[in-house]
C-alpha cells in the first residue's frame, strides 16, 4: 500500500541513516562569496555547504573541481 509522501520520506531517511542538511546563513554566506565558476543556484549552495561542512560532493559536474571542495564520481 503507498504511503504519503512525509511518512514514506521519514522512513527512507531513518533506515538510510540519512541525515538532511538544513541551510545556514553561513552557508549562505559563502555562497554570496563564491567565485562565478559555476552559475546555478543549487549547485552553488551544495558547494557551500560542502565547503562548510567538510564533506565531499557527489556529482559529475566537472564545474564543481574549480571550487575547493572534493568531488566523488
């Protein structure tokens, strides 16, 4: 039987062990500084957030090498 979207979503993080990353103004803060390698939003905020957080990206983005962050895949 399908579930709602939030109660299948809490399952999945739960048994993944899946942390969610909230947004932070300091992540917001570096994104204001980020050099305009690359120009999408998003993608900028997932660079900030790892260069913050000290974790590596996971993408095939090969724009994501000119920030000082380490790229998985």
């Amino acid at each position: 039987m399908a579930q709602p979207f939030d109660i299948f979503m809490a399952h999945q993080l739960a048994d993944n062990e899946i942390e969610l990353l909230p947004i932070s103004l300091a992540h917001l803060g570096v994104v204001s500084a980020l050099p305009l390698y690359h120009r999408d939003p998003f993608d900028r905020l997932l660079i900030a957030q790892a260069m913050i957080e000290q974790t590596p990206i996971v993408g095939a983005d090969a724009a994501f090498n000119a920030y000082s962050v380490t790229r998985l895949w």
